[in-house]
C-alpha cells in the first residue's frame, strides 16, 4: 500500500513584521530649527592675527612692565634722595643746636644764686648778638650761616656729600623696584652667559676627516 499524504491547507508567511519606527530614530527624522540656532562667524584676518601675534603682544608686555620698573625706580630714587637729606639736615639740625648752647653757656656770662637748698644760674642774652658774630667770621669759606640763631646752614662739605650718597644709595638698595630691575638684569645676564658657554658640536666632516690618514692610504696604492 502506498502512504498517501494529507496536503496542508495552512499557509506558512515567514516575511518579517515592520515595527513601528521610535520617535527621533531613521525612519522619522526630526526637523532643526535653524532659527534658534547660534552661528559664530570668525574674521578671518583678526583669527589670524590672533594666532599669530603671541610673540608680538608678549613683547608688549614686557615693554609696558620694563618703562613700569623705570617709572618705579625713579620714584623711589627721589623718595631716597629726599630721605637721606632729610637725616643728615636733621642730624646736623641737632649738632648745630648742641654747639650754639655749649657756645652759650661757654661764653656768655651767667650770675649762680644759692639759696641754700638749691642754686639758680641766670643767663644774660645781651651779649648773644656779639658771640655770634665771632663765631661767623672764624668759620672758613666752605660753610655759611643764615640770620637766624637756629637755622642751618645749606652749603654742603664734602663729607656732607659724601654722608647723603652713602645714605641714597643704602635707600635705593632697599627698595622693591630696584630689587626687581636686579633680578630681571641677572636673568638676562644668565641667559645670555648660557648661549655663550654652549658649544656646538662640529660637522661630520671635521670629526671623521683625517688629511694624514687619507695621504697614508693613498701612499700605500
């Protein structure tokens, strides 16, 4: 006997679903709104004088803090100036009023009262006028007087002067805008002592090339 099969009446579809496409995916793309959209636009010649211009701003930076440290030490220069004849008139102030009571109480005459428990000197200033007139003409040519009693001279002597520099220069050491100036001359200094002390080596040439030896193999063919 032959088997005879049954035919199925059911029909197999293996074609695949779609699937709807998600918000934002390939099949449904979302519209840019180019209005609320910011676009910066470069200007091509300040982009590139931008890019190219560190050098140029960073020498102006130099140059701006180089005439700052200048404007500074100037400053600091008179202020020490100033100072240091500001001490020596006011030392020679206090030295010129000790040498006017010594003349005083040296030359001027003076009455002593005792009056058992204690002593009072009394002092004539009658005579001040002359003393002072003496004392001016025994001076030298290099100092002056003015009219007053205590006032002081302002001829300077050579020490004098000497005292002042000694003074200004101490002052003008101290100061940070010199302090500064220093350091940025040694920093130079020390650079340019680098690029001086560095040696280059020689070329190839000069340190394989032996004249004696070429002229040595030469002889021997």
């Amino acid at each position: 006997m032959k088997n005879v099969g049954r035919k199925s009446s059911v029909a197999f579809d293996y074609a695949p679903k779609k699937e709807p496409a998600e918000k934002g995916g390939v099949g449904k793309r979302r519209v840019i709104n180019r209005a609320s959209k910011t676009s910066l636009v470069f200007d091509p010649e300040k982009r590139k004088e931008f890019l190219t211009g560190f050098r140029k701003r960073k020498d102006e930076r130099r140059k701006k803090a180089k005439e700052q440290r200048e404007l500074e030490l100037k400053e600091e220069m008179k202020k020490a100036k100033e100072k240091a004849r500001a001490n020596i008139n006011e030392a020679k102030s206090e030295e010129f009023n000790k040498k006017v009571k010594d003349d005083i109480q040296r030359f001027l005459p003076s009455e002593v009262t005792d009056f058992g428990t204690h002593t009072v000197s009394v002092t004539h200033v009658d005579s001040l006028v002359d003393v002072r007139e003496n004392k001016i003409s025994a001076q030298g040519e290099d100092q002056e007087e003015s009219e007053e009693p205590g006032d002081v001279h302002q001829v300077k002597t050579k020490k004098e002067k000497k005292a002042i520099g000694r003074m200004f220069l101490k002052q003008v050491q101290e100061s940070k805008a010199f302090k500064a100036a220093q350091r940025q001359q040694s920093k130079k200094e020390s650079k340019a002592n680098k690029f001086s002390r560095k040696k280059f080596g020689n070329s190839k040439r000069e340190r394989h090339y032996h004249p004696k030896k070429e002229a040595a193999g030469k002889g021997k063919k």
